[in-house]
C-alpha cells in the first residue's frame, strides 16, 4: 500500500503547456503581417505563442503578458535568445500601436482626449 504522500505526490503534478503550436495560432500568425510575424518565437516556444493568440484579443491580459514575457520580475529566469526578444518587442510595439491602439506616451492620452 502507497503511503498517503506518495500517492498525493504524483496527484501534484501539472501538465506542462504543449510547446506544439495549435492549427488556431499558426492561423494567427499568418493572419500577423509579415514585417512583424515571429519566426524564432514559435519555433523555439511554441506554447508561449499559443498563449499569445490566446490573450491577443483581451488588451489588458495581452498587455500584461508581454510585460511578463520582457521584464524578470522574479530574478531567477534565464530569458529569451536575442532574437526571440526582438521578435516580442516588435509583436508588442505592433499590438500597441495597430491592435490595441494603446496611448505610448503622456502625449498621446492628452492627443486622444482633445481628437
């Protein structure tokens, strides 16, 4: 007979987001033009572009996960190859400006308030 801990133990266990890119992110991402659609990103973290199509249509969650994505809060990851930072950046700076529409400065809220 297992022991009660034992059997807890292997309850525990989380599945892993899949690294497999979905047939709805690999749509997403051919729907993304070209100038800003990631190659290293799903190639290399499929399931960090899979979370990406996820949130895409919610601003704040979208937002909020491509700060988690760019800055190390809890000090102790690694972080992206250079080219998969880049390959964020630019997919933030697009949502930003084309998606969302997201003011990028003070300027721009005073901008939108009196247009």
């Amino acid at each position: 007979m297992k022991k009660p801990s034992e059997s807890y133990a292997g309850q525990r266990r989380t599945q892993q987001p899949s690294n497999e890119l979905s047939l709805a992110t690999l749509e997403w991402l051919q729907g993304l033009p070209a100038e800003v659609r990631p190659e290293a990103l799903p190639n290399q973290y499929g399931r960090v572009a899979n979370a990406l199509r996820l949130c895409w249509g919610r601003p704040e969650a979208c937002l909020d996960y491509f700060e988690d994505l760019l800055i190390d809060r809890r000090g102790d990851r690694l972080g992206f190859p250079a080219d998969v930072v880049m390959e964020i950046a630019v997919l933030k700076d697009y949502y930003e400006a084309a998606v969302h529409g997201a003011a990028q400065t003070v300027w721009d809220h005073i901008s939108r308030r009196y247009h």
